[in-house]
C-alpha cells in the first residue's frame, strides 16, 4: 500500500506540474487574444489554426535565442536568480484543492497534491520568496536599469505584503464562526467546506456575500495584483522608465523563467481568491453530487472560478494606466494598510456579537 501511494503522490506531481505549465502556456495567448480584442486588433492568427500554437512557436523561438551572459555580471547569481523567481512560483500550487477527493482503484486522491494544516501559511510563506530571485537578478546584472527594477520590487512586495497578509485573516476568522469548535483554520479544504449551503435557499455562502469578506475580497484582489506586480502596479519592469527592468540582461531561457514565474504565480493567486472567497469547488445545487462526477464538477467550477480572474487582471491591464511609484508606495501604506486593520478589527467585532460566548 506503501508503494502504491508513492507512486499515486509522483503521478499526482507530474499531472500537477503538466497542468500549471499547460496553463501559463495559454494564460500567455488568453492575455494576446483578450487584450487584442479589446484594442480592436487581431491578435496572433498565423501559429496553427486561429493562433492556437502561438505558446509552442514562443517557446520554441525563446529556447534558440541567444543566452547571452553580461561581462560584468555576477555570474552563479545571474543564473540561479531566474530559478529562485520561478520554483515558488510552481510549488505554490501544491496546496491548492482543486475540487473533493477522487476515488481510483480503491485509492483516494485529494485534488490538493499537498493537503496541509497550515496551508494557508504555506501559501503566505511561498510568496514571500519569489521577491529574493527577481531582487537578485537586479543586483547581479550590475546594470542601473536592473537595479532599479530589483530594489522597487522589493520595496513594492514588503509594502503590499502587509495588507495582502491582513486581507486573508479575515477568511481565517469567518471560518472560525461557522466551526462548531469555534476554531480557526489555516486549512484551505476546511475554509471551502466552511463556504457549503446557501442563506435563503440562494444565496451562497461564500465569504464574499458577507460584510468584511467583500471588502477584504478587493483588498486582496488590489494587494495580489501589487505582489503579481500586475498592471497597474507594473513599476517593476516599466519600459519607459526601466527599458525591460529586472530582467533587461536577461535573454533565452532565463527570460523565459521570468516570465513563467509572473504568469504562474498570477494563476496561482486567482486559484486562491476562488479558495478564499468565492467558495472554492462549491457552487450551490451542485455540491451534492457524489463520487468521481462531483469531483469532476467541483473542478470545473472552480477553474470556471480562476478564469474568472485571469479574465479580470487583463482587463484591468488594458483599462487602468501605470501610477506613478511614490503614490503605489503612498496607497499601500496610507491607504491600504489601514483599511485592512479595520476590516480585520471589524470582522472580530461582528463575530463576537453574533456570536457571543
């Protein structure tokens, strides 16, 4: 039995690392052919039929160009800084639950690959290493631009990490107040589960429908875009100021690694404001169905769920323009941070007057 779950947990990683990378794959195309869409042009249409091929061409062009190492780089940094920006970025997904258990050949299998206590911690964590590759990769490519780039990204992910932390608290403590221990959970399996059933026979129960969980639902969805560093808060890599930013010695697959890291941790951000907030794999009239077809179910809604996102966070590419770095510093610290504080106070008020001791 030993070796059979081996095996389940190596299938279980391959399929998971097959998915994500499929996916940024087609987030790259999905954000060509929205933004396309909405600025009144084509988009790509010659790679394969209607453009379908476009990710394979753009991978294909990026493994033969030229890997070029800057004279005056710090050389061994120069490389493993595109790795540290793009391993958490992969691992994240691992604590992701992707719908109810499966069920083959007798072996359960979470959707989750990594159903952990702590996982809304792990989640916290992760994201907090990618700004050490990208910080890193300014400073080794001994290139000003570069340099800039690196340090606004650090000062930018510090900034926003703070209201990006308070915002999910709230989740945390609206799933205390639904356990019948009256305990919290950094569990993300417990806080979907916490999200079943309906108010008035229609209304999910999703923490955004409740007063605080609205609010810190965009405070989350504002400090995410800041962490992804999302247009507007692109300040990262600003061409007009930065030329190409952190990565503008960067060429080849390096480049590539960079560029997978902000798709994929964009992908993973929206899978867990759908965890979150919007009830996860549960969509109310569905979650009843049993066995591998539930499961099947639960996981369309929820990439129903994270499409949603991606869908958003390109059109919000498209609509706002880039702001300028002092007011991004002056909202995330002015602005932000406070309302954060007191949604999170607010929510521990409500709590514990509808839910005396």
């Amino acid at each position: 039995m030993q070796d059979r779950s081996v095996w389940v947990m190596i299938i279980h990683a391959v399929v998971l690392a097959f998915a994500a990378l499929t996916s940024f794959a087609y987030l790259t195309l999905m954000e060509r052919k929205v933004l396309a869409k909405l600025q009144h042009r084509v988009g790509p249409n010659q790679a394969g039929p209607n453009g379908y091929l476009q990710p394979l061409a753009d991978a294909v062009k990026l493994m033969f160009k030229e890997d070029i190492m800057p004279s005056l780089a710090d050389k061994w940094v120069f490389i493993i800084a595109p790795i540290l920006a793009t391993i958490p970025a992969i691992v994240i997904f691992a604590v992701i639950p992707l719908g109810p258990d499966l069920v083959v050949f007798g072996e359960r299998i979470p959707l989750a690959f990594a159903s952990l206590n702590i996982g809304l911690l792990y989640f916290l964590a992760v994201t907090s290493i990618g700004v050490y590759g990208i910080t890193l990769a300014g400073w080794a490519s001994n290139n000003k631009y570069s340099m800039l780039g690196g340090v606004r990204s650090a000062a930018q992910m510090i900034s926003y990490e703070l209201a990006f932390g308070l915002s999910v608290l709230v989740p945390v403590m609206l799933t205390a107040s639904r356990s019948a221990d009256g305990l919290g959970s950094l569990d993300l399996v417990q806080m979907v589960n916490a999200q079943a059933g309906t108010w008035l026979g229609f209304i999910p129960k999703w923490f955004v429908f409740t007063p605080t969980g609205f609010i810190a639902f965009f405070l989350f969805l504002i400090a995410a875009t800041a962490e992804v560093t999302r247009a507007p808060f692109d300040l990262v890599e600003a061409e007009q100021e930065l030329v190409g930013g952190y990565a503008t010695e960067y060429s080849s697959m390096k480049f590539a690694l960079f560029f997978m890291a902000e798709y994929m941790k964009l992908i993973a951000m929206s899978g867990f404001a759908a965890t979150m907030f919007l009830g996860g794999w549960r969509l109310p009239y569905l979650e009843d169905i049993a066995g591998n077809w539930g499961a099947l179910v639960g996981f369309l809604v929820i990439a129903a769920k994270i499409f949603f996102f991606l869908f958003l966070s390109i059109w919000v590419r498209a609509s706002l323009p880039r702001i300028r770095y002092d007011k991004l510093m002056d909202f995330g610290w002015k602005r932000l941070l406070p309302v954060s504080l007191a949604t999170v106070a607010a929510t521990a008020v409500i709590i514990v007057l509808t839910n005396p001791l």
